[in-house]
C-alpha cells in the first residue's frame, strides 16, 4: 500500500485523492498536509464509522483553506473533477 509520504503527487497528477478511513482517521487527517503541500486540489477522507466524508480543498502553501464535512444524506461534488458525483450513502450501501 502506498503511504503519502512516499506518494508525493504534484498537481499535475492528481486532482482528487480519496482514502478510506477504517482505523487510521488520524493519520488520513494528518496527510491533508502533504496532499496539499503536493498540490492534490482536493483530498476526501471516507470515514466508516461515522458514515461520514471529511472533504479538504483549495490547497495553499501546504495547508488546505476549505474542510467539510458531509453526513449520509448529502451529495458530494467534486470541485476538481466535475463529473465526480457521489450520494454519501452509497458509499456505505
């Protein structure tokens, strides 16, 4: 598995990076920072047990200016990558 640290996307590579937080939510938190100081536009983080997506953009010298979070009845949108559209609830259907 490959860890961000290693990874190390610049913004030509990548426009959306999404992990799937099963017992490491902590570290996927910490790891907006080197999404963002990578250039990744927007980094989400699935969040299982919460049933919950925690959604980082609009990077800027290595932090992210935008954090949201959406619950099972929201919709996400990809500000990045328009065609990404994605009912929450799906995701833990």
């Amino acid at each position: 598995m490959t860890t961000a640290k290693r990874c190390d996307p610049g913004s030509d590579e990548a426009e959306l990076v999404i992990e799937v937080a099963v017992s490491s939510p902590t570290l996927d938190r910490e790891n907006a920072s080197l999404y963002a100081e990578g250039g990744v536009k927007e980094y989400w983080i699935v969040l299982g047990p919460e049933r919950r997506v925690k959604v980082y953009g609009l990077p800027e010298n290595g932090r992210y200016r935008e954090s949201r979070q959406f619950g099972a009845d929201d919709t996400l949108q990809c500000a990045s990558v328009s065609a990404v559209r994605i009912l929450v609830s799906d995701l833990f259907a």
